[in-house]
C-alpha cells in the first residue's frame, strides 16, 4: 500500500474510524519517546475495537530474532490472568510472512476461518489455541515491500469487524513507516557514537563526552585511563587479523567488566580511554589493580596504560590526554624493554 492508496483508504472509511487513525497518527508524529507513542497507539486500537489485547512483533533477519517489541491489554485487565504467547520463535514468526504472502490482512472471526487456518496454517491455529484465541487479526508491518514484522489484535468486538479492519490495516501501514524510520534513525545513532567491532563508545563519543566535561559546572572527580594492547600487531601478522579482531574484541568485553557503568571507549586502533567520574582516588586505584592483575592473569589481556586523575573536573582535555598518554608510553616502553621479542611495532 503506497500514501495515495493509504489515503484514499482514510477518504473510505467511517467517520470514527478516520479520526481514529488521524488521532494515532498524530501520536505516532509526536514529540515523546517513541516506543511510548507506539503503545499509546495499541491502546487506542484496543479500545476502539473492544479486543483483549493487540502486540507487535519484529523481525531481526540478522541475528535470527523476533522481538516482542509492543504489548498491550485491555484495560482492566490482570495480565496474570491472561494465557500469553511469551517468547515467540523466529522461526515461527518468520513462517508469518509465507502464511500472509501479499495479503494485507488475515482474519480469523467465526468457526469457519477458523477450520481454514487450522488447515493452511497449524502454528497459527495452536497458537490461538494455547492463548484462548477466539479471534485474531492479523496484519504484516511492511516498509518498501519488506516485511518488518507483524501485530496482532485478539478476540475483539464483533461488532465492528469491518472498520476494525480498516482502522488496523491503515494503522499498520503508517506504523510500519514510523517503525521502520525510527529504527534507521537509532542505528545512525549508533554508528555515529558506537564502535562495531568492539560495541564500545567510538572517538566521536569520546570527543563529545570530554567536550562536555570541560564545559560542564559541576566539578566532581575525574580519571583518565589510556590503555594501548600490546601485541596487537604481531597477532595480525602471524595469526592473522581475525585473531586481531578477536583479541580486541577479548579486551573490550574484559574493560567492560572491570568499568561497570564508567565509560570506555575505542579511540583508535588499539587504543582505548576509560572515564571514571564521582569515585575517591582510592576507587580509581583499584581500578588500575584490576587492570594491572587482569594482565597478569589473562595472556589474551595485555596492555599498557597511563592515566590521569583530578578531583576537581577537567578544565583543560589537551593537559589530561597528554598526562596519561606520557605514563602509557612510559609503560609501554618498559613492557617492550622487557620482551623485545614481541616488538613488532618498526
């Protein structure tokens, strides 16, 4: 369905039914967070049809996931009263898309389609089974032709099937759009500030948080860690650069948990940078032990590292950088005095 079918679509239906869906659509274009809009939305649709609940369901081709991205009851409701569909398979959501083929829509109302459904469509029917499903509504969520996943209205009014119909197939049209946006949307987020191999912060990260530090009135403690793996180099020339992937990607989750919550960052090749806000001298010490003792112990952990500390914020990101890339290099220095057999770096 393309905007000019959509819009006429809007022109034929009921009065109730076109301010239903100019209603949610202006929800939907709101300024509020997204994924509250979008349940705002579900609620809207539950209410109008008289359902007992409606959920959406999306497909990650990539990691072979479907994600329960939306779900709502009736008003009222306790939801522990209520049979749920918990954790659907991929595989079964995925088999959603042959069962719709280019159908806009697939209606389950009576015995009948019912019987059809347990026929062309037995997951569906056990399903419906398991969850006391009388009746569904079932619509593809799709962007450009392709198919971003699936919701579902169940046992609403039968009032009202045909403008439930409308209301819904419209409204998933205008949902898979908004979807489909705001998802590219926060992955240009992520590549802007998150680094792919490693899932890390990137520089650009980094720069904006420093950025906002040294501009920032609230002078709490401050540390900088620079590390710099040692060995990277040789791993790539002798093991070859899956290894080096794999070894960066080992020392990014080992950063991971020794920083908790602080912010870690890839700042380039093999260099990264923790932040540690709001911690005593002797926190950020024990830090730098864990580091210095994962070494030891991990021979997939290996670093060299220099930092920075000030109890007083940092006014001044050139002087810290350079404060605790000195004492990196001086380490790095030492480590490669030590094993000039591993000194691959001419």
């Amino acid at each position: 369905m393309d905007k000019t079918e959509s819009s006429n679509r809007v022109d034929s239906v009921s009065l109730d039914m076109a301010l239903a869906i100019i209603r949610n659509c202006m929800t939907l274009m709101s300024a509020g967070e997204f994924r509250e809009s979008v349940r705002t939305v579900i609620k809207d649709i539950i209410k109008v049809s008289g359902a007992r609940s409606c959920r959406i369901m999306l497909l990650d081709d990539e990691n072979r996931r479907a994600i329960n991205y939306c779900e709502e009851l009736a008003e009222g409701l306790d939801p522990a009263g209520i049979p749920g569909d918990g954790n659907i398979p991929y595989e079964v959501v995925k088999m959603w898309e042959k069962m719709i083929g280019s159908r806009e829509s697939i209606i389950v109302n009576g015995q009948e389609e019912l019987d059809e459904i347990s026929r062309t469509s037995p997951g569906l029917a056990m399903m419906m089974k398991r969850n006391q499903t009388t009746r569904i509504v079932m619509l593809p969520l799709r962007r450009e032709g392709e198919i971003l996943g699936f919701m579902y209205v169940v046992n609403f009014s039968t009032d009202r099937v045909d403008d439930l119909k409308d209301l819904v197939e419209l409204m998933s049209f205008f949902l898979g759009s908004e979807i489909f946006n705001h998802q590219l949307m926060a992955r240009l987020r992520r590549m802007s500030t998150e680094d792919e191999l490693t899932g890390l912060h990137n520089r650009n990260a980094m720069m904006n948080r420093i950025n906002d530090l040294v501009k920032s009135d609230e002078k709490g403690s401050v540390g900088v860690i620079n590390m710099d793996l040692n060995g990277l180099k040789r791993i790539n020339d002798t093991r070859g650069h899956e290894s080096g992937d794999r070894y960066l990607q080992h020392a990014a989750g080992v950063m991971k948990d020794i920083f908790g919550e602080a912010d870690v960052y890839r700042s380039g090749g093999d260099e990264f940078i923790a932040i540690v806000e709001n911690t005593t001298h002797e926190g950020f010490s024990q830090l730098l032990d864990k580091l210095h003792s994962m070494g030891e112990k991990d021979p997939e952990f290996n670093l060299a590292m220099g930092y920075y500390w000030s109890e007083d914020g940092i006014s001044d990101a050139r002087t810290a950088f350079k404060a605790a890339d000195n004492s990196m290099y001086s380490d790095k220095r030492r480590y490669y005095s030590e094993h000039p057999e591993f000194d691959r770096r001419h």
